[in-house]
C-alpha cells in the first residue's frame, strides 16, 4: 500500500464543545471545519471531529471506546503544567511504565486522551 496520511475519525455528541477542547486547550490547528466536522493538523496526519457519536459525564469504558488518543511529547512535566495553568483537569498526572510515562486526561465526551513520554 503506498498511503500518503493517517486520520482518525472521532465521532463527537458534544460536538461544539470538543471542537473548543481541541483546538483551544490542546492547541491544534484546525485544517478544515464544516457544519457537522471539523479536521485538525497533527503530526504526519489528522483528527477529524465529527457530529454523531455517544458523549458520556465520566470516562468511557473500553466497550464503549477501545481507543485511546496519545500524543507523546517531550517533556510531560511541562505539557502537564502548561494544561494544568488553563484549567485542565487530570485522570491521572504521571503513571510511571518501564517503557515511559503517561497523564490521563478527558476531552468534553468523555474520551480518553493520553499524554506520553517515552524512555
């Protein structure tokens, strides 16, 4: 297969909401947005946020969603900070693996986002 990008497609209920999660707290950029969907630029690919899917108050379950946004960066201690200063509320703020470490945090549908830095 010769493919040139890989997206991920994340259907939202709380669409307005995640649409402001991601591009304002998590400070993606947005490529393109239309009534029901909204794409954002992130390394070699895009998320594209759309209208139609099931939001929950706490985080889903795995039946509910078996995937996981991570974004590894390079420094979790700062990111975590940085997210913390605009009012980010965290699941987890450091769980330590031997392979590297994770924050947990929730986007407005209760989705669960990752933060990793790897040893």
């Amino acid at each position: 297969m010769n493919f040139n990008e890989f997206g991920v497609i994340l259907f939202v209920e709380r669409y307005e909401a995640s649409v402001e999660f991601y591009r304002d707290v998590l400070m993606l950029e947005v490529r393109s947005q239309k009534d029901i969907l909204t794409t954002f630029n992130i390394p070699n690919g895009y998320l594209m946020v759309e209208k139609g899917g099931v939001g929950s108050e706490k985080e889903k379950e795995r039946n509910e969603n078996p995937v996981v946004l991570r974004f590894n960066v390079d420094s979790l201690e700062t990111e975590v900070a940085t997210l913390e200063k605009n009012g980010v509320n965290f699941v987890h703020k450091q769980l330590a693996f031997d392979w590297g470490t994770i924050a947990v945090i929730l986007d407005p549908d209760g989705n669960r986002i990752e933060l990793g830095e790897i040893n």
